[in-house]
C-alpha cells in the first residue's frame, strides 16, 4: 500500500544522502523547488512521466520509492517498474478525469440554475430568488469551467 507521506520522507531522506538541496533536484528534474518540498511534505505524488528520472538521480528503484524504503536484500516484486509506472499513471489520470467531471457538472448545474432562475419572477421576492439563481449559475458556470481548464491544461 502506496502511503505519500512515508514516499515524501523517503525521498526526502535519499535527497539529503545524495547532498542535493530542493533546488538542485529540481534543477536536474526539470520542476520547481516547491514541487520537490510538496512531493517531501506527501502533499502529492510525483508525476508519473517524471518518476524514473527521480528514481535514476537518488539511484533508488521505482518499486522502493512507491513503497517508501529501501527493498530488503533477498525481497521479491510482484510487479516489474514498467507496470508500476503504468500504474501511476492511469491513477493520475483518472485524478484528471475525476476533476474534468466536477468542472462538466459544475456548468450543467449552472445551466440548469440558468433555466430555473427564467422560471420564477414576477413580485419582489420572485425577483430576488431570480437574481439570486442567476448569480449563482454564473459562478457554477464559471467554477466549471476553471476547474474544467485546468484540467485539461494538466494533460
């Protein structure tokens, strides 16, 4: 079981062994410092397109670094880094698709928000409770469409 804080330690501890600061494994990795401090803090995993470099440079195998330690000597995988890798990432791209249907249902409820608002009106009250819908369709649609954005900018 993959825990992201014990990877983040992990990395971090091999880091510190190989005398890397946060800047000059970023460097060598092509991130930023503070990608490297959320990956040490286990505030997110690394990319999967980036995980073998990160492996090469702390000269750790991927299969050490999903598990947060360092394998015993006679230990068996289960599983090739190959597979681990596709692994990662299909579970990071289903992160993305998740949050691309929050953004898609957040603009559906913002539409639907829309229609009901033209629905109610006539009196003073009925006038507020439109307004009060229309406003907040406008800021479902534009949630929806942030969030489905920086979906889609993250592929």
């Amino acid at each position: 079981m993959m825990n992201q804080l014990n990877v983040g330690k992990f990395i971090a501890q091999k880091r510190k062994v190989k005398n890397l600061t946060q800047e000059q494994l970023a460097e060598k990795l092509g991130v930023s410092n503070k990608t490297i401090s959320k990956w040490e803090t286990g505030k997110c995993m690394p990319d999967y397109a980036i995980v073998k470099n990160l492996c090469d440079e702390l000269e750790i195998t991927i299969a050490e670094l999903m598990d947060g330690e360092e394998a015993e000597e006679n230990s068996v995988r289960g599983y090739d880094d190959e597979q681990i890798l596709d692994l990662l990432k299909r579970t990071q791209d289903l992160e993305k698709q998740k949050n691309l249907l929050y953004g898609i249902l957040l603009i559906v409820m913002g539409i639907a928000m829309l229609a009901l608002a033209n629905v109610f009106g006539g009196t003073d009250f009925k006038d507020f409770i439109s307004g009060l819908m229309m406003g907040l369709s406008c800021g479902e649609m534009l949630a929806g469409a942030y969030v489905v954005g920086k979906g889609l900018a993250g592929r």
